[in-house]
C-alpha cells in the first residue's frame, strides 16, 4: 500500500510540476507566436480537393489565432524529462524518466512527428501548397514510413508478436505485427489531428485518454511510463489552460499529430491497443465521419453530414462551439472509464491464468513418472 502511495504521489508531483512550468511557458510561447505573426490559415479545400464554403464561414474569425502550440507540449515534456535526468545526476532524485526501455520510443516519437508536424503548421501560416500546407499524400507517406520502422523495430529488436484482447487472451500476429503497427499509429495520429478543430476539444480528451493509459501502465509494472503519461497530462492542462474557449492559441498539427502517434505508441508498448477504442472513442468517431462523408459524397454522390468532422456537422445545426466540445468531453470521459474498466479486469484475469499455470507446473513437478 505504502509503494502505491509513494507511486501516486511521484505521478502528482511530476504532474504538478510540469503543469505551473507550462502555465508560464505557455504564455511566454504565445506571446512569441503573436509578435512573429504565426496564426493559422483556414483551409479552404477538403481532402478530395472541394472548396469548403461553409467550413470557412464559421471558422473565419479564428483566423490568425496563434498556432503550434504543440511545439510548447512536447518542448515542456523534453524539458522535464532532461530535468529529472540533471536531478538523478545530481543525486537529488533516485531515477530520472530517460529510461532506454520505456521512455526513448515514445519520447522519440513525439519529437520526430512533432516535427512533421510543425513543417505542415509553418507551411498553413505561410500559405505554401495548394491545401495552405502539406498534401495529404505526403504528409502519410512521411507518417507511414514512421510507422514502417517503429513496426519493425518492435518485431524484429523488442520482439513484440502479439496483442491481448479481452476475453480472449494473447493473439499471435508474427509479422503481421508490423503492418498493425502502423495502421495503429497513422490512425490513431490522424483521428486525433481530424478532432483538433474546436477549442479544447482535442487537448480535453487527450488529457482523458493519457491519464487512463498512464494509469494502465503502472498498473502493469511500466512505471516510468505511467510517470512521463503524467508529465504529458501536466503540460496538456497547461495548453487548455489556454486553449478553453476562446482560445488563445491552438496545439495546430505539431501537437495533434505527435501526441496522437505517442498515444498509439504507449497503448503498444504496454499491450493496452485493445484500449484504444475505448480512450479514442471521440477521435476514432471523429474520423469516421470524415471517411463516411467521402463515401458518401464519391459513391452516392450527396453528403452524409453537413460538413465533416461531425463536430462541424452540429455547428452547422446551430449548436454553440462550447456545448459540443462539453458534450464530447462528457461521452470521452464515459469511454475512458469504461476503457479502464476493462483494462483492469483483463489485468486481473491475466493475473488468474499465470498463478493457475504455476499450480499447474507445481503440481506436475510432484507426480512420479514411470518410463
């Protein structure tokens, strides 16, 4: 008991920290981001090259608004990450978070497609490309090649070769781990990129979906990772602190795109994938609606919602920008609940089959075989 206590209590605080550090960062960031003009840039195609009239009505106002605030998050979690290490070198702290077999790939991919990220946000504020960025094809091409190699690098270097899904215990993929590697990662970054279009609706339910999985994974024995979810936690609340409606700033690709393929990442490495679908609920629902409003619109030749993402849909029927980002919030956090809900019980039952297969060992080990 006294361990958990100590466990939480190393989460809150590396939380905490990282929360009034960004408080400041922030605001010192968007002041940057006003004096060199770095505002955002409405879109004004789709993905299948249409004019997006009405979408850019109702987001015309935002244009301008300070951008790239992802560069902040995931700048403010390298800062106390490299702070703890300085501080275990240092002897005021046991360990720091720089552990090579937890916190390197995740930490990593946050940075390395934070910076894809960051070219296409600089691309929108300057106006460069057809679409005020970069293309969708390049823009997955870059994302998928990722995903190839954490793919394989999971497979080949870690050995990773299976999944655990919920009641039906390890499934074994071999190879085809890699392929589902990254499907997981470039959905699960682009779900989340398509659901960053309303303030404080994206940073609200990543703050949701990383503090299940950093739960999760300390519950698994993956403690520092539990801890840098808790650092990532931190400088989300710091962002909406911020970003809440009216927004003064937005987490623009750099932060959608990164913490999204982190996310994936984690939900990989600690065998929660299964809980994706629950703790990305409102992302997953988000991109679908963008691939049924495409299917819609090639196949039947008409739209399925007013305009995709659903969010904008409901802004076209009227709702204000803060209720659906509150209601989204509210069926984010039911999922997140159910999603740990579930983690739990699958932790529990795993739990059960290992001390029955040590029975099973121990009572074989007693039984006198004649030849």
């Amino acid at each position: 008991m006294q361990d958990w206590l100590t466990l939480l209590g190393e989460v809150f605080l590396y939380t905490s920290v990282t929360f009034v550090i960004g408080l400041f960062v922030m605001q010192w960031f968007i002041g940057i981001l006003r004096k060199y003009k770095i505002g955002k840039n409405i879109r004004e195609e789709s993905l299948d090259g249409k004019k997006t009239e009405l979408f850019s009505a109702l987001h015309a106002k935002k244009s301008g608004t300070p951008t790239m605030g992802g560069v902040a998050i995931w700048g403010l979690v390298l800062f106390v990450v490299f702070l703890s290490r300085l501080l275990s070198f240092l002897g005021v702290i046991d360990s720091s978070l720089l552990q090579r077999t937890e916190v390197y790939l995740p930490l990593f991919t946050l940075v390395f497609v934070g910076i894809l990220g960051a070219v296409d946000d600089y691309f929108n504020v300057k106006g460069i490309g057809k679409t005020k960025g970069l293309s969708f094809t390049v823009r997955s091409s870059i994302l998928l090649f990722f995903g190839l190699l954490g793919g394989l690098w999971f497979y080949l270097k870690l050995d990773y070769t299976h999944i655990t899904v919920p009641f039906l215990g390890l499934i074994e993929m071999g190879w085809l781990y890699v392929p589902f590697f990254i499907f997981v990662v470039f959905f699960t970054s682009n779900a989340v990129n398509v659901a960053d279009g309303l303030d404080g609706l994206s940073g609200g339910l990543l703050l949701m979906s990383f503090s299940v999985l950093g739960i999760l994974a300390i519950m698994r024995e993956h403690i520092f990772l539990g801890l840098f979810c808790g650092v990532i936690v931190g400088a989300i609340l710091a962002f909406l602190w911020y970003n809440v409606p009216p927004a003064q700033f937005y987490m623009g690709d750099t932060g959608a795109f990164s913490l999204g393929a982190c996310l994936a990442v984690i939900a990989l490495m600690t065998d929660f994938v299964f809980v994706l679908p629950f703790i990305g609920f409102m992302f997953f629902i988000t991109m679908g609606s963008v691939v049924l409003q495409l299917f819609w619109k090639k196949y039947l030749k008409r739209k399925l919602f007013l305009i995709a993402p659903i969010h904008h849909h409901f802004e076209q029927k009227g709702w204000s920008e803060s209720a659906i980002v509150m209601r989204f919030w509210i069926i984010g956090s039911v999922f997140c609940l159910l999603g740990l809900f579930v983690g739990v019980l699958v932790l529990e039952q795993q739990k059960i089959e290992n001390i029955y297969q040590n029975s099973e060992m121990i009572d074989d080990s007693k039984v006198v075989k004649f030849v």
